[in-house]
C-alpha cells in the first residue's frame, strides 16, 4: 500500500467524521456504537500511520520508490521526499488526533456514566497515547534531520 492510498484513508475517515460529527441531527447516529465503530477505524488507519512512518522514518532502499508514487511528476531528492512524506503524514495524523479528541468528548456526553462508556474512554486515551508518540517520533526525527542539514 502506497503512502498515498494511506493519506488518503485516513483523510476519507477523518471527512467521513467530520459529516456525522458536524450533522444537526447527531443523536440519530451518534450513538455509542458508532462511536465506538469510529474508534476502531481509528485504530486501524493510526496502525498504517505507524507503518508508514517506520518507512519514512527509518529510510528506504535506494531501489524502491520511497512515496509510492506520493510525488507525482515532481523531482525531489530523497531527503526532500523524506520532508514532504513526513510534513504529509504529520498533519495527516494531527487530523486524526482532532478526530479522536471530538469522539473523547463525545463519550463524555453521551456515555452517562456507564462502565461501557467508562472502558471506552479508558481505550481512547490509550489510543491517543500511541497517537501522541507516533507525533514524537516524526517531530524528534525532523529535528535530527535539522541538525544534519546544519553540518553541510
């Protein structure tokens, strides 16, 4: 799976999101178990961000594309291709983080106090933990990739 067909789940879920979200009607179909199904589906596209950033991250073979197409016509050297995937992938996974922010306050005020509702609050912020470390790891390796760019 290409760096873009990942970008482009997690923006389809994330829009997907933000219609039910932003929808007068939100009881009609904001109910616990969509919330839930959206929590799953946040799980799911959070592990291809994941992946995708151990490629970026951790570099790729010369022989390989390293953007699966992700750059079109354009002509960037690896290093700038590394910057662009990254950039991409950060806001990528930044909209997520807003996503399951909107879910996290969602459960407070539709769970009432359940204990299914309690467990489910305890698993997004488990997520957003993972979320939150993935964002370490691209900010920590732009500032490494600053440092090198320094010394030339």
């Amino acid at each position: 799976m290409s760096l873009d067909e990942v970008l482009s789940l997690g923006t389809d879920l994330v829009e997907q999101w933000e219609l039910l979200h932003g929808c007068h009607v939100t009881d009609a179909h904001l109910d616990a178990r969509m919330l839930q199904t959206m929590t799953d589906a946040v799980v799911q596209v959070l592990t291809l961000y994941e992946v995708a950033a151990e490629f970026i991250l951790g570099g790729w073979d010369k022989t390989e594309e390293p953007h699966g197409g992700a750059g079109g016509s354009m002509q960037l050297d690896d290093s700038e291709m590394t910057v662009v995937s990254r950039e991409a992938l950060r806001h990528a996974t930044m909209r997520l983080g807003e996503m399951l922010h909107d879910i996290e306050d969602d459960i407070s005020i539709t769970g009432a106090h359940s204990s299914q509702s309690s467990d489910h609050a305890v698993e997004v912020k488990q997520i957003m933990s993972r979320l939150l470390r993935l964002l370490g790891r691209i900010n920590s390796n732009d500032s490494s990739l600053n440092e090198k760019q320094k010394h030339y």
